[in-house]
C-alpha cells in the first residue's frame, strides 16, 4: 500500500464541524459527514491546491484525491439542517468563493464568488437553522451575512470595526453569540438580545488571546476554549443555560492549536497541540461534567479537524511532521481510539493475505490457547513451532505453565502440524514469566532467546542452545532492560555484518511510551546497549502496542510487524485480550533497519503476534493466534513489492556505487551527486523526503559503463533533511542531505 503524503502549511487552528460548531476558514483541512452518511474531507496541499476525498461507505476506505481548485489559502465547510454540506475557500487574492451540496446523491454545485478580500471565516447556524457566515476583510472589519433561503444571502452587516480572530456559538434559546479578538488580542464578545433580534455592544470577555472556538455543552451552555498569548490554554463556560459566564480557568499548561467537538452521547472531547506539537485530548468523564486528566493521542499537530461517523464513532483528521496526513477513530462509539494512521492508497496493497482456515493447525489441549511463538527449519526440512501455551483465562484451569508448546511438520502447509514434548521445563514462581520464544540457527547451533523472570520490573531476556531442538542447554540471563522487555527477535544485517535484536520495551526503566527496541551482536552472547527503532506515542507500564516485533528484509527494504493494533489503552478496565484491537497487527515499511515511524505505515493484517515464514520453495505464510482464538492458525500471504526474489536479505553492491555525499552538503538550493556505472543497466536515482514521498527523479534511463553527475535543483521546497537513492533491480543504496533555507 502507498502512502499518500500530503505537505500542509501550517497557518492556524480550528472547530469541530457539526450544525453548531463551525470551522475557522484559516485552515487548509476541513471534514464532516454529509446526509447520505459518508465523511467528505478537503484539504489544501503545499502548492496551494484544494483537493476532496470521501469516504466509499459508512465507516469504509476512501475515494482518491479529486481536485477542486488552485491558488487556495484557507478553507471552511457548513452543514446545513438537511445535513447537506457547504464548502467556503478563499483564495490567494482574498477573493472567498462558495459551493455546496443539491439533490440527487448531494452533488457540488460550481464555485460561486461570495466576498472580497477576506482573511478569515467562521459560521453558526441561528434559532431557525439557517448558516450564519461571520467573515474578517482584509481591513480587520467583521462581517456577518446569512441565509435568506438555499443559495439566497443577505447584505454584509458589520458587527466589529476591528478584529483579527472570531468564533461563533448559539445559545440554547436561538441567541447567536460571537467571540473576537481586537487589537492587543484581548478577547471581546457580543451577543444578540433576542433570538434573530439585534445585538448587545461589544463587551470585554476575557484576558488576550491568541487562538480561539467554541462548543456547546449537551445541556445548552456554551463553552469557549482559548490559547492566551502565554501559550496557556484556557476556558470559560456559561453557568447556567443562556445565562453569565464563568471566569477564566487553565485547561491545559501549554498549547499551540486547539478542537473541540462533541461524542455521540454528547460529551465534549477537546484536541490540542502541547509541546513540540505532541498531540493531546480530554474529554468529559459525563454529560456535562467535569474533564478527564487526558492523554497523548499523537505525536504532531499542525491543523485538525473532527466529524462523527455514520455509526457515531468521532474521527479525527490532522498533519503532523512532514505534512502528513493522519487520522485517528474510535473503535466504538465513544471508546478506544484507533491509533495515529496516514492515508494509504488501498488500491495498491503490498501485501495481501489469504483467509484463516476455520480449524486451528495446532492447538496444545481442549480450552488452551498458544501465544507468542516462532518456526524454524531443522537439517532434515522439518519445521518446528515453540511457543508460549497456557490454559484459557476462564476454563479454570490454574494459569502457571512452566514449558513451552512444541510442534512439527514435514511441510509449512496449514493443517499439517503434530504435538510433540516440551523442549525443557523452568523452576517458576507465582508472578514469574516464561515468553515469547525465537530460534534461529547459526554455524551448527540453534539459539532460542525468550523472556523469563518476574515481577514486573525484572524481566530478563534469556537464551538456550541446542545441536538438534531437542536438547537445550541451561538458560543463560543476557540482560534486563526495565519494564516489560520482552518478545525478543534476532535477524542477521548482511551490511552490517552483525545480529540484531528487536523487542518490545518502554521507554525508560519506569516506563513511559511503548517502544521496540533493539540491540546488537557480533556472537549472539553480548548485546550492545539499547537504542530504539519505533516510538508509539502510547505509554504505560504493562501490556502495549508494540509487543511481538518481527522484522522482514526484502530488498532495500524493513517490514516492521507490531501490535496489537488498533489499539489505544482501554477507558474502563477489561483484560488486554477483551479489548477490540487486540487482534490487529499493523505493518510498517523502511530502508533502514532501525528507525521506522508511523507515516511509514503500509498495511494491516487482523493477526495477534504474527510470525512470517518462508518455505525454501516460494511460498510466503503468516500466523495468528492470541488468548481466547482458539490455538494457532496460518495462513499463505503474497508481496506486491517488485522485489523478485522469493526471499532477499543481501544487496549485490559490487561496481554500482554512489561516490562519496553529494556536494555541496548541506546545500542551499541545488547540489551534485555522483555515481558509477559498471555495467550496461536500468538506473534510477531519486530524491525522497524524510517520509518517502517521491520528491524529483534525477534519473531514470539505461545507461552504459561509466562515470556520472546530476545536479539536483531543488526549487522552493523547505529546508530539511532529504534523500537520494541510487537503484537497479538487484541493487539499491540510499543516503541523506540537507537543504538549508
């Protein structure tokens, strides 16, 4: 699957979009539902084109971009009482244009002008449902027109001499009422004194501000959320329905961009950018109550918008590093939030996997589950199974097993697997572990390494050896790394020339976020010190989503396995296994073998802790298994990477190579790369950003034996890091360089 990546400029923040809750027209993202039930989303890219994208079907996958117009500098998006939806963009020259959606199948209308020299837009609807429009000039006037009737508006009214920001609400009685900064930012408001009646003169609301919106409480009472020019992010709300205000409060330390929007049950959720752009929510505990303390929910934010599911489920859109394009969901109305996702192209997947068989291909005894797990092949072409086997949590069965389950088959083939002995039994405590086990083979060994020891905060990655799978030796204590090490994987780096471990950990001895971590080897005995590959912006201190790592090496690229996912950390307590995401595996692409993040995303297998194998014969499989799944199932999957080797875990670099860095690095506009041909070949280079989006190619030709140089001009682009990849079929080889602006 490709990724779509989306470069965004950063401009301002934004309002959840719904009948009362408008959307600031300075952003360059906007989503809502429209009446057929389908989530439509809009957004501005790096060259100031406005692109649109629905979803297929209630909840489903999305459409591909649909262009709409260029030079465009900020976007709106109204619904009107008939759930239809209304698009307002203004572009470069001030100039604000409007569509919006008629019968059949709620089609767009072309653009029509709407007003000139605007800077910044915001709506409301009144007491009778019909779209208020609140717009700033380019002289700082604020403007309001509405709806006479569908396509039909009123003259402009001015509402303020100067303004620099505004957002509107409606009280519970049809009041409309907005809120505006003046000049030194101080936020004013006004009001109207009688549902569609005149207003009240500006009045003094509250301390500067430098970003602000508003929401409304399920009972009626507004409420309007702040960023102060300290970068505090504060609060006020109506004490009673359609009545006085409260005084300001601090809702969160530090904030750049904020959204507030409503779940289905009506409580409010409020996103917001802290430091270094980490993304944020809380969210009331009830109706109209007080707010949860909140948690991360991704790691950058620039822009962010929200809109509810047909089903009810809240979905969030924001760009994060890069300008990536990400969304969160909630895996059920109100609870469990997906994860942080970029858009992905599903037409295009890299991987596909064939459907689980119904009967489990083993399965250790009636009301018993396998876990965590590894294959190998032995000298003979019999493979082996070892893993962790345990009764199932409410068969009674007292739940302390001190081996791990051991099976074999003449062929990878589901359905083919036999029981056989365990292959050594530990002295176990109550609270101690026996986990996760893999085996590799190297120069007449075999190497299981797995988690043992307890509690918590002492478990030890250990290793056994053995001539023949059968006879292990005594278990050796390779080290402890803090809060749930485990899930070890081993994988030998051809151009390193060294093994590497990956395995789940946090980030710190205390805890913190989820992570895999990884080490390296020369011997298989002694590990280097820690680092980390991947970083989840979830955290705790017992079971994650970045548990059962395992890495796949296919040309020049990592494939990263991890979960279980989707998955954020349960709103009420239930066991890992019971929560919705705990049969989920995402996987992840990269070049390098230790670094991915989640833009590199590319798919997603409904799998709990998956092992890949490959047969020898050109046969690709997966497993599945988990608590309560029934034992242990494979099934066959299929790449769509156009790496044509069955199973490639070398490069061939002999002659082609890149000649040294590119020059001059870093480089203010354009700089020389350098390479050799050794051989008659197809060579492509090409020039990637940090999240793999295809940036130029330089080359892309048959060329025959020699030296060469392409001068790389890189135009407009930002400033930052950048890659360059030399590639033929059978060779790749990538390195970084650095625009400076």
């Amino acid at each position: 699957m490709k990724t779509r990546i989306l470069r965004i400029i950063i401009v301002s923040f934004w309002i959840a979009i719904s009948a009362i809750q408008p959307v600031n027209a300075s952003s360059r993202i906007a989503a809502g539902k429209n009446a057929s039930g389908c989530i439509e989303l809009f957004f501005v890219d790096t060259i100031n084109k406005l692109y649109h994208r629905q979803q297929h079907s209630f909840g489903e996958g999305w459409s591909t971009d649909e262009w709409i117009s260029d030079s465009v500098s900020g976007l709106l998006l109204c619904k009107h009482a008939d759930e239809s939806l209304m698009l307002f963009y203004t572009c470069m020259d001030g100039t604000l244009y409007c569509r919006y959606q008629t019968l059949p199948e709620y089609q767009w209308t072309n653009a029509e002008k709407f007003a000139a020299q605007v800077k910044f837009i915001d709506w409301v609807t009144d007491g009778e449902d019909r779209i208020n429009v609140f717009y700033i000039t380019t002289d700082n006037r604020l403007i309001q027109r509405y709806q006479l009737s569908p396509g039909s508006w009123s003259d402009d009214v001015q509402r303020a001499d100067y303004a620099k920001k505004v957002t509107a609400g409606r009280n519970e009685d049809g009041r409309m009422e907005i809120f505006y900064t003046i000049s030194g930012d101080t936020l004013y408001h006004k009001y109207q004194l009688a549902p569609g009646g005149d207003w009240s003169d500006g009045n003094y609301f509250s301390i500067p501000a430098q970003d602000l919106e508003s929401c409304r409480n399920e009972d009626g009472r507004l409420e309007v959320f702040f960023i102060d020019t300290a970068d505090t992010l504060r609060h006020k709300w109506q004490v009673a329905v359609n009545s006085g205000w409260s005084g300001h409060a601090v809702f969160a330390g530090y904030a750049r961009k904020v959204l507030a929007t409503a779940n289905q049950d009506g409580r409010m959720e409020v996103f917001y950018t802290a430091d270094n752009n980490y993304l944020y929510h809380r969210w009331q505990i009830a109706v109209n109550d007080g707010w949860d303390a909140g948690e991360q929910c991704g790691w950058a934010a620039y822009e962010i918008t929200a809109a509810l599911n047909e089903d009810g489920r809240l979905e969030v859109f924001y760009t994060g590093n890069d300008g990536v394009l990400f969304h969160n969901w909630q895996l059920q109305p109100g609870l469990f939030w997906a994860g942080e996702y970029p858009f992905i192209d599903e037409d295009q997947p890299l991987i596909t996997f064939e459907t689980y068989n119904a009967e489990p291909d083993y399965l250790p005894e009636v009301n018993w589950h396998v876990n965590d797990h590894c294959f190998i092949s032995d000298e003979d072409g019999y493979w082996h199974m070892f893993g962790i086997v345990y009764p199932d949590p409410y068969s009674g069965i007292v739940n302390h097993v001190n081996y791990f389950g051991h099976a074999n088959s003449a062929a990878v083939v589901p359905g083919s697997w036999n029981k056989m002995d365990p292959p050594f039994y530990e002295s176990l405590h109550e609270g101690d572990v026996l986990w996760a086990p893999h085996v590799i083979y190297h120069e007449n060994t075999y190497y299981m390494f797995y988690c043992g020891g307890g509690p918590l905060d002492s478990y030890e990655i250990c290793l056994r050896t053995s001539p023949d799978l059968i006879n292990w030796s005594d278990y050796r204590i390779l080290f402890r790394d803090g809060i749930q090490a485990r899930d070890p994987m081993v994988l030998w780096l051809e151009k390193e020339q060294c093994w590497v471990m990956y395995y789940t950990a946090t980030y710190d001895s205390s805890g913190g976020y989820y992570v895999v971590a990884y080490r390296t080897s020369n011997d298989l005995y002694n590990w280097s010190e820690r680092n980390i590959a991947y970083v989840d912006y979830h955290s705790g201190t017992t079971y994650g989503n970045t548990e059962s790592p395992f890495v796949v090496n296919r040309g020049q690229y990592y494939y990263l396995f991890i979960g279980p996912r989707p998955y954020d950390l349960p709103t009420e307590d239930m066991e890992n296994w019971e929560h919705p995401g705990y049969v989920g595996t995402d996987i992840f692409r990269s070049t390098r073998w230790n670094k991915w993040t989640n833009a590199d995303i590319i798919g997603h297998t409904n799998a709990h802790a998956p092992e890949i194998i490959y047969d020898g014969e050109g046969n690709w499989y997966a497993s599945h298994c988990g608590v309560l799944q029934g034992g242990l199932f494979l099934r066959q999957m299929h790449w769509y990477d156009g790496i044509t080797s069955d199973h490639s875990h070398t490069v061939n670099t002999e002659g082609l190579f890149l000649s040294g860095t590119n020059y001059p690095n870093p480089f203010c506009r354009s700089t020389c790369v350098k390479f050799r041909v050794p051989a008659t070949d197809l060579i492509t280079l090409k020039v990637y950003n940090t999240v793999g989006r295809l940036m130029a190619t330089l080359v892309e030709e048959e060329m025959k034996p020699g030296c060469y140089e392409v001068i790389w001009d890189a135009g407009n682009l930002p400033g930052g890091v950048y890659y360059y990849k030399l590639e033929t079929v059978s060779f790749a080889e990538c390195r970084a360089m650095i625009l400076v602006k």
